[in-house]
C-alpha cells in the first residue's frame, strides 16, 4: 500500500515541528488513514516516537475509539474502532507540541497559541461556542477548532455563547488554547470538546477503493470480492491467486501441521514437516493455505485485526460476510449473517453450539494478550478471543 509521506523534521534546537493542515492531518499522519499507516510512519521515525500508548476498550473493542497516544509530543490520533482509520487528531497539551502552518510556528513552550495569535494567523472567522458547563470557548475553521479555557470572572465576555473576535479580556489578557482538534473538512461539521468531540467522522474512502473490501463468503464453495469483482474458489492454483490478487505479500512454508494430530484419517506422522505454504496479503487481511503436493488453495484464514490479539497491525481487517442459511436469499431475509461484528454469542445463535474448544497459545513468551480459542463447525473454524470477539476465522472444505 502507498505510504503517506513524511512531513516533520527536527529543528536545530533538536525540537520537532509538525506541519498543521487543517482538515487533512498534522505531521506525516492524514485525516483518514488506516491505523497500520500511522504505526509505519511512528516505526520509520522511532527517534521522534520514542514514547508511543495505545488505548483501546478491552471488553468491546468496537464501543470506544482505538486511539494511539504520545505523551511526549501531547496529542492522540483516535482511530474508528470499526474502520480502523483516523477520524481525529486532537492536541491536549497545545504548550508541547510545536505546530506550523503556512510560514510561522504556533504552540509549543516558546510560541503560546493565544487566541490573538490564532486569530491572527488563521484569520477572521464567525464566532465560536460557549460551553458555560467546561467553560471552554470553541473556535472554528474548517476541518480545525480551538478551545480556550474562559476563567470565571469574565465569563460575561461571551455573551449569548458567543464572544467579540478577537477575545481579550478586560484586563488586557488573552486566554491560551488548550485543545485543538483536526478533522475531515468536507461535511461543514463543527468538532470540539465533550460531544461535539463525536461529529468527527472518517472521510469517504475513494472510488474502488480495496481497503475493507468487501467479501462474500460462501462457506465450502469460495470467496467473492465485490469491489473487484474476482471469484477466489477451493481448489485454486497459485497462479489463479497470483492473477486475480496480485503478488501475495509474503510466502512461507507452514513448518508442522499441529492440528493433523486431531484428524484420525489423515495417516501422516504426526511430528513430520508438511509441505503446505501460504500466500499471506497483509493488505487484504488475509491468508491462502495451499497444498504442497496438489498446489491447490485448501484454506482461507481471514483476520479482523482486533486490538488485543498478537497479530495486530500484521493484517488490514478483512470485511467478511458470512450468509447461512439453505438460500443466499433466505439468509438475507433472516438476517443470519456472519461479519467481523459478530461476537461468538451470536455466532452460536446462528450456527447452533459446537463441541469444546480448542486452546491456542500462539506462543506463551510473546503473546502477551493470553490464549484463544478456536470452536470447529462444518467448513469453518472461529478463532475467539478472551472478549467473545472473533479474531479470524478458517475456512475449509469439509
């Protein structure tokens, strides 16, 4: 995938200075993109991202934002949980973080963002919002907001919540932004504090877009890409795959079969290497396991990129749609449809219970998250994580 260019660098005082672009992003993260962009860009620059939190609602990974902290710098990139692209970028500690925008430098310990100097450098622009209940004063620009803490004695300056531009007090002070938010700029939406925090919403993706793909899963049969129309069958050969989705991402030979041990007819040592191999595409969340002696597509795992499983950030989220039912129609009328949303309580709703599960480690040293459980049915096989949330699934022709 195409990376976003990088555009900050360090001054000569060792500081860094981000570029502010209103309603498109700051520095080299973009209003929009996908949260495995933004980890490439903190990797490529661990000098500067050298303190790096990520925040995320361990219980229901889809309730709250995924947000990726750096307290070193004081702001947040909060992610979509269910797109996992970035929606908003809002700086909590103006008087840390050293901005530009066009020719001069606001924030920062040397530069105070003072609501004079906004208004000077940004321009004129209507007046704000009062929140009498936080006492914060919001500033607006498109795709940008400032909010300036009004202490209590002059509070009579914003009058009917709004306030005479540029905002000085009678003592001849000027408050200093505390907050600013960057977001998309291409709906006249207006993003501050408490819940005007929420109108910040991911941009459009554009026309043919791949990311988040679409795919219809028709279980023992095949694969169906909706943007790019491609039908991905059991039975495909490498150069079906190679055709229909480009190069894979990497290739590597599956080392021991673990789970053949469980098979009582499958009449191979059970400690013998197999000559399976899989074609992984990070990019579309997925990967194909191919037969080492026939060379024909045997399974497909598809992840969901949840926070909280090891192999987060390794795969785009893959946007599968499961139908069951004894019709594609009946199973759309009936709702029973199985995505990346589905929890494993509504999956045993769907499917019916199953037999015990199967504990998977994926390595006890260095999964930090704890184990998984993985619950068979016919075709297909639920990877569940500690949460109820599925982590991938594997399909396969019974």
């Amino acid at each position: 995938m195409q990376r976003t260019r990088r555009r900050c660098e360090g001054t000569a005082m060792g500081a860094t200075v981000f570029d502010l672009r209103p309603g498109v992003g700051i520095g080299p993260f973009s209003i929009g993109m996908p949260i495995c962009d933004a980890f490439a860009q903190i990797e490529q620059q661990p000098n500067i991202y050298d303190v790096v939190h990520v925040k995320y609602h361990d219980e229901d990974p889809l309730k709250l934002d995924i947000v990726i902290s750096f307290p070193d710098h004081g702001f947040h990139l909060r992610f979509d949980p269910w797109s996992q692209r970035l929606r908003l970028v809002e700086i909590y500690d103006v008087k840390r973080l050293q901005m530009r925008y066009a020719t001069s430098t606001i924030g920062g310990p040397s530069t105070l963002a003072t609501f004079v100097a906004v208004y000077a450098l940004f321009g004129p622009t209507f007046p704000g919002i009062y929140d009498k209940e936080r006492g914060v004063y919001s500033l607006f620009y498109p795709g940008l907001s400032f909010q300036f803490p009004i202490p209590n004695q002059y509070t009579d300056c914003c009058h009917d919540g709004e306030a005479a531009l540029p905002l000085e007090f009678p003592d001849g002070t000027t408050p200093v932004a505390c907050r600013v938010s960057i977001y998309d700029n291409s709906s006249d939406k207006k993003v501050g504090v408490g819940k005007l925090m929420d109108r910040a919403s991911v941009p459009p993706l554009p026309p043919g877009s791949l990311y988040m793909e679409e795919v219809l899963v028709k279980l023992g049969k095949e694969l169906y890409f909706t943007v790019g129309g491609q039908h991905m069958p059991f039975g495909a050969s490498p150069q079906d795959v190679w055709t229909d989705l480009g190069r894979p991402c990497g290739i590597h030979p599956k080392q021991v079969d673990q789970m053949v041990i469980h098979s009582a007819s499958d009449p191979r040592p059970k400690t013998t290497l197999c000559g399976d191999y899989f074609y992984n595409y990070f990019t579309r969340g997925m990967d194909i396991l191919f037969d080492g002696e026939t060379h024909r597509a045997k399974k497909f795992v598809l992840h969901t990129n949840y926070p909280g499983h090891a192999d987060f950030n390794s795969y785009i989220k893959c946007n599968f749609v499961i139908s069951v039912g004894e019709s594609e129609a009946e199973a759309n009328r009936g709702g029973n449809k199985i995505t990346p949303r589905t929890n494993w309580e509504q999956v045993k709703e769907i499917l019916g219970e199953c037999g015990p599960a199967a504990i998977q480690t994926q390595g006890s040293t260095s999964n930090p998250f704890g184990s998984t459980y993985v619950y068979g049915y016919q075709n297909v096989a639920f990877e569940v994580m500690k949460n109820g949330h599925i982590a991938t699934i594997t399909l396969f022709q019974s």
